[in-house]
C-alpha cells in the first residue's frame, strides 16, 4: 500500500510566522486605529478645505495626510494578508 497520499503537509517558517502573528493580532485595537486614522485624514481634508489662502497650511496637512494614508495602507494590507490563501487570489 502506498501511505504517502496520507501525510500531512508541511508548513514552512513563513506560514508558521505568519499564523503567529494573526493569531496574537488585536483586531480591535486595529479597528479602532483605523477608524482614527480615518478621522484624522477626513478632519484634515476638511482644514484643507477651510484654509485655501495660506499654501505654507497646505503643505502642512498635505504632509499630515499622507502620513494617515501611510498607515491606513499599512492596516489594510494587514487584514488582507489575514484573509485566507484563496480569498485574496
């Protein structure tokens, strides 16, 4: 008989780092940043609105905002790396 169709597949480091590190995301602590991050970038478009005339403002929060994108892409990519395999193709 052949047993080889019966054994278990290995898992590389790679795998077993990463379901390390899902398994002890807080996930709502990420929820929560990310609502925050999203605040900030809407608070900070809407100063953006509200200052039109002084450019040295504008550059400021065109500063502050690509540092909330930063991270809401940083936060985004973390959930999508969470998803399984086959979900995120």
């Amino acid at each position: 008989m052949n047993y080889e169709s019966k054994k278990t597949p290995k898992v590389n480091s790679e795998q077993a780092d990463r379901a390390s590190k899902l398994a002890s995301t807080d996930w709502r602590k990420v929820q929560h940043d990310f609502r925050n991050d999203l605040v900030s970038l809407m608070m900070n478009l809407e100063a953006l609105r509200l200052s039109r005339d002084d450019e040295r403002d504008h550059q400021e929060l065109i500063e502050l905002m690509q540092g909330s994108l930063k991270l809401l892409s940083e936060r985004i990519e973390m959930v999508i790396d969470s998803l399984p395999d086959d979900a995120n193709g």
